[in-house]
C-alpha cells in the first residue's frame, strides 16, 4: 500500500502523504497500537516515532471519516439503535451507536448520561444527516420513545431486546480497541477515535459472507481505491 505517489508533499511534514495514510489504516484496520505501526513502518526502512503516528491519526483519521460519511451510499433505512457504558477517568459515560439494516455503523456519541435528553440529541443528529428512517429499533430503553415519536412520526418503533443482536455486536471492536489502548482518557478523545474507527472499518469489513469471491475482491478493490483518492484530498 506504500507507494511512490505524484501527490504533492503536505507542506510542513517530513513524510509524503502515501507514508502517512499508510499509517492511518494500518492503526484503524488492524487491532494495532502505535508502536505496532511504529515497526511496521521502521520493516520498511521507515523511521518514524510512535507519538508522530499518535498525531498522524488524530489529524487525519477525521478526514478520511468525513470522506467516508460524504461518499457513502444512502443508508438502510432500518436503524438499530444502542447504547453501552465505557469508563472514562472511573466516571462512567454512555456510547450511543446507530447502524442501519446491513451492519454499517451510522454515528456514534459520547454522551454522560443515559436518558431522554440525551437520546433526542443523538436521534436528531441522526435524522439530520440521514432524513426520517422507516423502522428503528432499540431495546426497552423508554428513553428512545418520546424523541423518535417527535423526530420520526411515521417510523415503526419496535423496542425488544431481542432484535438488537446485530448492534450489540457492532460494539465488538470498541471493547477489543479498549483492551489493546487501555481505557479511553477524555470523552473527546473517545468521540475522535470511534468516529474515525466505525468509519474507516464501514468500507474495509464488506460482510464476506454475503458476497461471491470476486465481489468480495472487487469491494475490496473498491475500498483501496477510495483510500487512495482520500489520500489526495488530505489537507495540511
């Protein structure tokens, strides 16, 4: 994926842009920490420091997420909806997730509570993005009922645990990212990463299981060449 590119260098980095996307996918892609990009990169003769990966990721890991969110097709307009404790600081926060009906994650919020409130502003931004969606499903958290009747009137509501399977394991990779970073240190931080990390995953995870092996290797192809056109689009 490192390559020599005809892309300008990004005025006041050392590294041209194909070095850092690189590292960018490489730390969102795999289960890696930054000393794990740190020797993939220095395998190729590449020296660069753990904490210059650090800021690569926060800077650009935006961007690609909002080239992501620009491009992508129009979501299903069936959305799982949930919400899970993370422990930022030994103060508890909740991550609101939303995907639609084939598993690609639509937003997520970091928020500090858990309640009405809180499920409106997440809801909002929601149909603000994406328009009214036709089902949506939660759990029987009352929270939700209010603002989707507001926001959503024509939508079926359907609160029941047990069809919020697939949500519930979309918050798989943020429980193993947990593990490998350690806990998340500021609500911020948490919003930049897993904003960033559902995005960048939406177009490198296609559902294998769904697709013929050509399609799955013309997905995936399809995904690289995004990448590349992202990486052209990136801003000092």
């Amino acid at each position: 994926m490192i390559q020599s590119s005809d892309f300008a260098r990004l005025k006041g980095f050392r590294f041209p842009r194909s070095i850092i996307s690189y590292a960018v996918w490489a730390y969102h892609r795999f289960a890696l920490s930054t000393a794990d990009v740190e020797d993939l990169l220095a395998e190729r003769g590449i020296g660069v420091s753990r904490e210059t990966i650090r800021n690569w990721v926060n800077r650009f890991g935006r961007h690609f997420a909002r080239c992501i969110r620009r491009d992508r097709p129009k979501p299903n307009n069936k959305w799982p909806l949930d919400e899970v404790v993370i422990v930022i600081g030994g103060v508890k926060y909740w991550l609101w997730r939303a995907i639609d009906g084939d598993g690609d994650v639509l937003d997520i919020l970091v928020q500090s509570h858990r309640n009405a409130k809180a499920a409106r502003r997440f809801f909002d931004r929601l149909v603000t993005q994406f328009g009214e969606p036709r089902v949506v499903v939660t759990d029987k958290l009352r929270s939700y009922t209010k603002p989707v009747q507001a926001l959503a009137p024509d939508a079926d509501h359907r609160a029941h645990k047990g069809q919020n399977n697939r949500i519930e394991n979309s918050h798989r990779p943020t429980r193993k990212r947990e593990k490998i970073m350690g806990p998340f240190k500021s609500p911020r931080q948490a919003q930049r990463f897993l904003s960033a990390h559902d995005q960048i995953n939406t177009i490198f995870r296609p559902r294998r299981y769904t697709l013929s092996a050509a399609a799955y290797r013309h997905a995936k192809a399809d995904a690289f060449g995004l990448w590349h056109d992202y990486t052209g689009e990136m801003n000092a």
